[in-house]
C-alpha cells in the first residue's frame, strides 16, 4: 500500500491547482472523490483512502 501511496503523492504534487478540485473517482460508499479529498485520506491512512488507491490502481491513474 506505500507504493501506491508514493505514487499518489508524487502525482497530486504534480497536478495543477485548477484540476485538483475535479472528481477523479466515484466510490459506491462514498460518491464522487476529488483531488483534495483523496489527498486528505491518503495522507491520513484512513480506510477510505486505501480504497481511494485501490480504485485509482484499477483505473490506471497510479
């Protein structure tokens, strides 16, 4: 799960202010996550953020 982590760090880093306030994924349990959002679950270890790297790993984005 770090690897995925680093991943998507290194490319929320990497995006444009603009963007990071655009959804990147719809969850069933939670709806539409942006950018922000999954940077702060990501970066706090919650459940939901791993689900955010799992599905951002299924799409193919990290």
């Amino acid at each position: 799960m770090e690897v995925l982590k680093t991943k998507f760090l290194k490319l929320y880093a990497d995006l444009p202010l603009g963007v990071r306030s655009d959804v990147v994924a719809v969850l069933d349990d939670y709806g539409p996550i942006t950018w922000n959002a999954a940077y702060v679950e990501v970066a706090n270890n919650t459940a939901k953020g791993e689900e955010i790297l799992n599905s951002l790993e299924e799409l193919g984005i990290i």
